[in-house]
C-alpha cells in the first residue's frame, strides 16, 4: 500500500476535480490518501474545494509534513504530491564541490 500526501494550496486548490478523480482513484487500488496541510484550513473552504469529510486532514504547522505524518503514525512508503516539495521533508542544501 502507497500512503499518497496531498497538499491543498497550490496543490489540490489548482484543479480540484481532477483531484478529487485521483484520489478516489488511488483508494480504488487499496491505497491510502491524506491531506497534510501547512495550516487549518476553513470548513467552507474544504467544502468549496469538494475535499471529502472522509479524507484525513493533517496540520503539519513548523514541523516537515513528513515528521508530521510520522506523528500520526504513518510510516512507509510516502508520496508527496505538493507544490512546495521542501516543506515535505527535513533536507540539506547541496552547494559547492560535490
């Protein structure tokens, strides 16, 4: 099983059909789908967004949404789908000779 993190601004905010689409794609095959979020986000938000009540929405805050979902207790294999991919995860800044 694939644990598939979405982002909302940005992310799914940009097409929310297609979204929505994939994601009952995605659980259609058994996998799980959530939403980790930088912020709370307003219900009628949501609602306009046709983000669905049975989705898990996850406040990531000042933490990485990787360290976040590792708080919740998923663990594994994680795939990102964010607009903001250095929000997802704690990483150094290469520079110089490598």
């Amino acid at each position: 099983m694939i644990t598939f993190s979405l982002d909302i601004d940005g992310t799914w905010s940009e097409d929310p059909k297609c979204f929505l689409s994939t994601l009952n794609l995605w659980r259609s095959f058994g996998h799980e789908v959530v939403i980790v979020t930088g912020r709370e986000q307003p219900y009628d938000k949501l609602e306009r967004l046709h983000i669905p009540c049975s989705v898990k929405i996850i406040v990531s805050g000042g933490k990485s949404k990787r360290q976040a979902l590792t708080d919740h207790g998923y663990t594994g294999n994680i795939v990102f789908v964010d607009d903001q991919p250095g929000l997802c995860e704690d990483s150094k800044i290469l520079g110089g000779d490598l």
